[in-house]
C-alpha cells in the first residue's frame, strides 16, 4: 500500500512552506531569549579579559599494548613508519626491507588546551584519537609525544596510559556491537607543560575586556558601572565588545583589581527581536520583544490517500486460451479538513503568539511555517534565523 501525504498552509498574506523535521506533536512552546530588566550578571560572566586565553596544541603518537585491535599496517603505512621511526631514536634499526605486520600498535593524534597563565610542570589533559583502522584503544598506552603549538614549538610532553569509554565486539558471522566511540580516549593529567606561553597581561597601563555578545547597551552600562565604582574615567566604552579599563601596573595590584572587577554586576541589554529555528530538531525559540504587526492566518490541511491492491482474474471455464492474470485495483481517498484562521492584533507580545497557535491546535512544525509567512508579509517585526 502507498499513501502520499499532501500538506499545505495559507495565510491570508501568504504562506512560505517550511515544516521543520522530528517535530513531536504538542502545544508550541517559547523560550525568552531577552535578558529582561532587572536581571543582573557579573562582569566575569558577560566578558573575558583580551589576551587572556586558551591555546590549541597538537601532536602525532603512537599507543602501543593493544589486544590485537590495532592498525593493520598493510593499510595504514605511516603507522610502521612512526614505529620504525621510534625506535631507531632509542637505537634499535631494522633490517632493510622489513614490514612488521603488527595489531598491537595503532597511530594516534593527540590534542590538547593549554589554559591560561600555566606554567613549566604543571599538568594537563590531553585527548587521544586514532587516525588509522584500528578498531579500539582500550587498553593501550600512549608513548610519549611532543605536543606543538600553531608556531611549531614544543610546549608540552605527552604520555599514560589511556581511559576509553568505548567498546566493541565483533562475531565469526560479521555481527558486531559498539557502545560510545572506543577509538579515542583520554590521558588524564597526561601531559607536562615545558614551556609557558609569553603573555602581555601586566605589561601596558591599561587592560580591555571583551564582551563574549557584542551589544553597544550592555557595553556602555558596564563602563558606566565600572567608573561608578572605582571612579571616573577608569572604564571607556570602545565599541561594541571592548571596554578599556585602566590598571595598576603592579602584578599583585592587578590581579586583586580584576578580582573586585570581575565581581561586579551589571545589568545587560536586552537582547534583539529574534526567532530562532532549528531546522534539524525542530526547535523554535522566540524572543521576548518579538512584535506582529496585524495580521489573518488561515491554517488547514489536505489529505490525499492511495490504496492499491492486486486482484486475480480468472477465464470462466468453457473459456479457450484464456489465463488467469493479475489486475491492478487502486482506490483514492481525499480528505480536507476544515481551515481554521485566527487574527493577530497590533503589537501583540510572545504569549500571545503561542496563545493564538495553541488554539487552533497548530503543531510546532506548522508555526514554523507561519512564522515564515508572516515574515514574507512583513508582519513579523523580528530577525528570523534558520540554523
């Protein structure tokens, strides 16, 4: 049996059809995305301080120990080379032309973060994760990597044994089971720091922070809030994401200055009129100063249904060189259910969006689509963002 499924929505000012996929049926739901008034935040937690952050190292090992689920080197040439390489620094070289066949070996990248303000000795964990076909790390020790930054330098030195999460196994007949990803695991504490990265903090009159949304309101308030504070002119609003604010010189001074700064609250703008959809999931989020200008929506469906069936005919028996065959039979069913319009009153706010949509039992997917319609009609006074 084939059933095709035609659906349509209208609106009086015209429907642009976009149903969002894995919608579950139910009453549409909205999230505030607007700060609101009054909702205070700490300066640690609206903005970070400029050149004070994290840095990306990587490197290429190889984990060694592994029960039999390791590269298989004929596929994955690189692997022997590391392994060849390896040992030719600890003084042991193979014989010209040797190819060891190995499982136990597996070639890795190994990542990292280095944090902030770390220094040589201290610790810091690092992710491992197979680049070959080795079909599990479990059980396998990291040998020990250098991990570079972006400009080629060693900062730290990697090594441990690896925790995997993973597993996996596999039957003579092909049939296999894996739970979680057991080709990458992680190292904890499994790397020392060799070299600190050069930082600035400290070394000008004056540090910026930068605001993690950019909004010039929530910027101007917290220069506002920081001179209030601490005194006129200690904070200028730059743009909309920097805020200059002057410093003591001296390390310990500065550090129990941004300790107070950090500390303080302010109270943020509001967000902008914003409808965000997540066309994947099907998630709609509406802003808090989301407006609709007036405006009639028509919503209905149709349903159209084909039902084929095959029946046999048979030749009646005084009949000559007649055969029996099969005939096609088919049976089409249209359905339409009733169209339902409801009206948008001037400026009406969230709640009564989703008030509107909830009554005439519009699932989430179809107030996708009328959200999109009112757009195009210019009804919708807000930023519409499909991600």
């Amino acid at each position: 049996m084939r059933t095709h499924l035609l659906r349509s929505a209208a609106l009086a000012l015209g429907l642009c059809a976009s149903l969002a996929a894995g919608l579950a049926a139910g009453p549409a739901r909205a999230v505030e995305a607007g700060s609101g008034a009054g909702v205070t935040q700490r300066i640690k937690d609206l903005a970070s301080v400029q050149g004070v952050r994290r840095n990306q190292l990587i490197g290429y090992g190889l984990v060694v120990g592994l029960d039999g689920s390791g590269d298989q080197t004929s596929q994955a040439p690189f692997t022997v080379q590391g392994l060849k390489n390896w040992l030719e620094q600890l003084g042991i070289t193979l014989p010209a032309g040797t190819n060891p066949q190995l499982k136990n070996v597996a070639a890795v990248s190994v990542h990292a973060e280095l944090p902030p303000f770390v220094k040589p000795g201290q610790t810091i964990d690092v992710t491992v994760s197979s680049i070959g076909n080795a079909k599990s790390l479990r059980g396998g020790s990291l040998l020990v990597t250098p991990l570079r930054g972006l400009d080629g330098q060693v900062y730290a030195m990697a090594q441990g044994n690896l925790v995997v999460n993973g597993f996996g196994a596999q039957a003579n007949d092909g049939s296999k089971v894996t739970v979680n990803v057991p080709t990458s695991g992680r190292v904890a504490n499994g790397a020392t720091v060799e070299r600190a990265v050069p930082s600035t903090f400290g070394s000008e009159d004056s540090l910026t922070l930068s605001l993690h949304t950019a909004d010039f309101t929530t910027a101007s308030r917290l220069a506002v809030r920081i001179n209030k504070e601490l005194g006129a002119d200690t904070a200028t609003a730059v743009d909309a994401v920097s805020v200059r604010v002057h410093a003591p010189a001296s390390p310990g001074q500065r550090v129990a200055f941004l300790s107070l700064l950090e500390n303080l609250e302010v109270d943020p703008g509001d967000a902008p009129a914003r409808v965000i959809i997540n066309s994947r999931t099907g998630t709609v989020v509406i802003g808090d100063h989301v407006r609709v200008s007036p405006a009639a929506v028509s919503h209905g469906s149709l349903t159209v249904s084909i039902k084929e069936e095959l029946r046999v005919s048979q030749p009646s028996a005084l009949s000559e060189g007649g055969k029996t065959v099969t005939v096609p039979e088919s049976t089409i069913d249209v359905q339409q259910k009733s169209s339902r319009m409801f009206l948008f009153e001037p400026g009406v706010s969230l709640d009564e969006i989703v008030r509107a949509v909830n009554q005439v039992g519009a699932a989430p997917g179809d107030l996708v689509a009328i959200l999109e319609a009112l757009q195009q009609a210019g009804a919708l006074h807000a930023e519409l963002i499909v991600i």
